[in-house]
C-alpha cells in the first residue's frame, strides 16, 4: 500500500509539474540543456561500462525509480539491480536517440528530462536493439546534479 501511495504521490508530482510547464517550450539548447546532456552522457558512460560505484553517483539517495514493467525501485533495489545486469553475460549498451531529449526547468529544484533511448546487446551471435521512453527529474543542489526521480517506460 505504501508503494501505491508513493507511487500516485509522483504520479500527481510529475502531473504538476508538467501542468506548470505548461506553455513553456522544451529546450534543446541553451545552457541548461546542456548542463543535462553532459550529466545524461556522464550517467550513461557509467552505464555502459558497468562502473556501479560511478553510476550509482548520479542518483540521489532518495531515489524512486518506476518502470512500467518491474515496479518500483528505490535507491538500494536500483543499486541491486543494475548490479544484476551487469553480471549478465552479455553488455548493453545505452545510446540517446538524437534530437529525443528535451529539458524542462523546474524553478528552484533543477530540470526535467525526457527522451528516448536504445539499449542494445548481441545475444546468441544476434544483435538485439530496444527503444524506450524515458524521464527524469534532475536536482540541483550544491552545483551537484543528481536524479531523484525516473520513470521509464514502453518496454
């Protein structure tokens, strides 16, 4: 039950913010833009070179991660959990689909991304290549950004 709670109290989060946003352009340019693209690329360096400990550094430790197939996470079951992908015998790999992100300012916390990415990885001598959606919401604080919240979804 907590879970549901949690669960709709981000839901009407996101839906706020999304309706306070409303009117205001995406940006895919500009600095703040930017400031997320480097932190989305740094992330997903971490990723892809399944370095836990430095990927781990990009989430604030109150994370909630939700995804449409697995639940939700918190910042421990996340940790858990790309540690068990990582131990796969085969590697993904994260790629930004080009020209998907864009970023929201949300005023006095940090940004909103959103975006669209593959994940990839050559199982039984096949390449297999999947596209999903995402979204994160990134805090600013002391110049240090960190993802609190993500969603990720279409799998």
């Amino acid at each position: 039950m907590k879970t549901m709670n949690n669960f709709f109290t981000t839901a009407l989060l996101v839906a706020s913010i999304f309706f306070t946003c409303t009117g205001a352009e995406a940006q895919t340019s500009g600095p703040l833009f930017n400031e997320i693209a480097q932190q989305d690329s740094l992330q997903f360096r971490d990723f892809n070179s399944r370095n836990l400990d430095q990927l781990m550094n990009h989430f604030d430790n109150s994370l909630e991660l939700y995804q449409d197939n697995t639940g939700v996470r918190n910042f421990d079951q996340t940790k858990q959990a790309f540690g068990g992908l990582f131990k796969m015998s085969y590697v993904l790999n994260r790629k930004l689909i080009p020209g998907s992100m864009e970023v929201y300012p949300i005023k006095d916390y940090g940004a909103i991304e959103t975006g669209m990415h593959t994940f990839s990885h050559v199982e039984n001598g096949k390449l297999q290549v999947f596209t999903y959606k995402f979204m994160q919401i990134w805090q600013k604080k002391d110049g240090i950004w960190k993802v609190t919240r993500e969603i990720t979804y279409g799998h």
